[in-house]
C-alpha cells in the first residue's frame, strides 16, 4: 500500500458536532482518509472554539480534534440550510451527531428518518445516556459521566475524589463511536444498507471500569482511592526520590518482589519475610512496605532508583509534566511528531497512534469557522445561490 491510498479514501462524513466525543470520533476517521464535513453554527462556530486561547490565540481541545476537516457553516433552523444538508446526506456515507438530547429527532434527522432517502447511510449518534431509560433527556458532560459512571469513587485521594484530568468519558464515547462506524461500514459491504450506530457517554465509561465493578461484585467492598498509586496492587505507585523527582513503579508477580527487595533495596531478605510473602499480605501492611521504600529512596537520585529498577526489571517511569512530554526522547526518536496548518499557523500534532503498516495519515489543516462553506455549496451545484443564503444568514 502506497502513502497516497488510506483505508477510508473515498469516504464522506457529515459531521453535526461539537465540544469533544463526536470531533474525536470523526478526527480519526479523517486520520484514515475520509472526507470530513464539519457543519457549524455561523458567526462562532462549534463552542469549544472558545475553551481556551492557549495555541496561538485557538482553544487547546478543537486545535487537538478538529484538523483534517472542512467547516461548513448553516443554520439548520432555516429551511434553506436543511435542503443543503440533504444534498450532503445525499452524497455521504456516514453521518454523525451529538446534538443535545432529542435535538436530531426533532429535526427529522433520525435513522428511521433518514433511512428510507438514504439507505447506504450510517449513522451515528453519540448522547449521555442513550435513546431510553429515565435518563433519556438529561444533559450530559465529561466531568458528570466521571460521576455517574462510578468512576470518581475510586480516583482521588482518602474521601476527596478527583476527576481524570482529560475529558476520559468523551473520550471512551468518541472511540468506541469509531469503531463502531468502522464496523458498520464492514457490515455494509455484506448488506448493502447502512445502519445505525448509537453511543452513550455513560455505557462506554461503564464498560471501562469492569475491572472495579467486578471488585466489588455481589456487595463486595469497592476499591479506595489511592491518589497515584494502584488500589490492590503493592508496591505499584509514586515515591519521590532524594533529589525531590517522583518515579513511579510496579511489583506485578513473587519474582518481581524477591528482585526488587535484592536490586533495588538491596535488603535480600526482606523478599523471606512472611509478612510480605504475597501481594494480599503487601496491600494489607501497605504503609510499612512503603515507608521501607521510601527510607531507601530519600538516599537516592531518581536516576540511581530509575537504574536499579531497570536492573531488576521491574517496570518503571518518570512522572512528566507536559514539558517532559512535548521534549519525551522516545516519542522523537519514533518520529511520532508532524506539524499541520491552522489559522493562527503551523503547530505540532501527535501521528495517530495506531494505522495500518504503509499507510500515511492526513494531517491536513485545522479549519477557521466556514472556511470551506462556498467550495462545498459550488460543489453541490449552488454556487449562485450563496450570496442571497448569506443575506438570509442560512449560512
């Protein structure tokens, strides 16, 4: 496969999006070729534009999930701008939404409502809670799902919960919103209809805490918070060192623990004490294995405790700050950094992490509001329409 042929050329998403889950979503598929056609509200656009001004005056999260695309600006509550969008349902093969609940129904934008004009089409609708249940019409955003999803009862620290410090529930929503796309678009090649995708905020965050759920299965107690380090695994976490750094560690197995009590504490012994003889009996006498821990660590460098890990082979890491990261020796050494084009100029942008041997991704440029809204409206044969469409402010 050459670097000019990606999995999804070809393809054509009209995407009704805004803030984080479906832009995620739809950003990816762009990574894969797919032609991206980001509908926005004239004048300001989808409002996570206006989060931040941190890259070059643009808002961190839409710089992050929004290259690659082309920015469409109509007012879907005129009837003009809706007879544009059936001219793009008309030539597209996936439609994806996260309008707030009830919002695409309403607008006769539903499967069933769209099915029957355009049977190819997928569609993908991405909500809180889903399409039923007593939560139906309840809004819904990241740091709410946390909640909702049980999620905040395990992250933090003693009785003060702390909420995953990236839009994690948005997220899980956008990648599995993906997938599914990608799945339905297998599925049509088999049947030749297309189908619908429906995701919900608070199922796929439940699905990533099973690990938790199981825990605490059949009125079993859950698992504390235990800020940084792991809630049932000892020693697995954060211990400064004597230069003031953090280095963050894990004992998975018995041979792990007999190595690091040799290597990294040199107290072979410690490995025969009964009182640490397996992982239930560490996470029971947690504090004494930790301070032993960190006794020996206040005597040295993260560097001296980070080279004794690895001698001991056992897994260990640096607590970066996003500095660290930006600069991080192995992701340069990978080449995993590019640089795209926005309005405020060039920045750089991670590679998807995740393609098909020999396929380069698109990298193509973050749009400005409406950037592309008089290409796509001569394209679809209504060039002479867009002045009196502007006075109108359809578009």
């Amino acid at each position: 496969m050459n670097d000019t042929t990606r999995p999804l050329d070809g393809i054509t998403v009209i995407a009704l999006e805004h803030a984080i889950a479906a832009p995620f979503c739809t950003r990816h598929l762009a990574d894969l070729g797919a032609r991206v056609i980001k509908i926005e509200r004239p004048g300001g656009g989808d409002f996570a534009r206006g989060y931040d001004r941190r890259v070059q005056g643009m808002a961190s999260h839409f710089v992050w999930v929004n290259r690659s695309k082309e920015s469409l600006t109509l007012d879907l509550k005129h009837p003009d701008a809706r007879a544009v969008l059936d001219r793009l349902l008309a030539q597209a093969d996936v439609f994806v939404q996260n309008l707030a609940p009830g919002a695409a129904e309403r607008m006769g934008l539903s499967f069933q409502a769209l099915h029957d004009d355009f049977p190819r089409l997928i569609v993908c609708d991405i909500s809180g809670y889903g399409d039923g249940g007593p939560y139906r019409d309840k809004k819904a955003y990241d740091l709410l799902i946390q909640g909702e999803s049980g999620f905040l009862s395990i992250t933090g620290d003693g009785d003060q919960p702390a909420k995953a410090g990236c839009s994690i529930a948005d997220i899980s929503a956008g990648m599995y919103a993906y997938s599914g796309i990608l799945s339905a678009l297998i599925q049509r090649q088999h049947t030749g209809l297309g189908s619908r995708v429906e995701v919900s905020l608070l199922e796929t965050m439940t699905e990533w805490m099973g690990y938790p759920l199981y825990y605490a299965y059949d009125g079993a107690s859950p698992p504390g918070r235990s800020g940084a380090a792991h809630a049932t695994i000892c020693p697995y976490g954060p211990f400064q060192t004597g230069d003031g750094l953090t280095v963050l560690l894990g004992v998975q197995n018995e041979r792990e623990w007999a190595s690091f009590c040799e290597v990294v504490l040199e107290q072979p012994a410690l490995a025969d004490d009964p009182r640490y003889a397996s992982n239930v009996l560490r996470h029971e006498a947690r504090a004494e294995v930790e301070s032993r821990i960190r006794d020996v660590f206040a005597t040295l460098t993260s560097g001296a405790v980070m080279a004794r890990l690895d001698r001991a082979q056992i897994a260990n890491a640096r607590l970066n700050e996003m500095k660290d990261v930006w600069a991080h020796p192995q992701l340069h050494a990978r080449g995993r950094f590019r640089s795209v084009m926005t309005p405020a100029g060039e920045v750089p942008a991670l590679l998807p992490p995740a393609l098909p041997e020999g396929v380069s991704p698109r990298m193509d440029p973050v749009p400005a509001v409406g950037q592309h809204t008089e290409a796509i409206l001569a394209e679809l044969g209504l060039a002479s329409s867009i002045d009196r469409l502007r006075a109108d402010a359809a578009i």
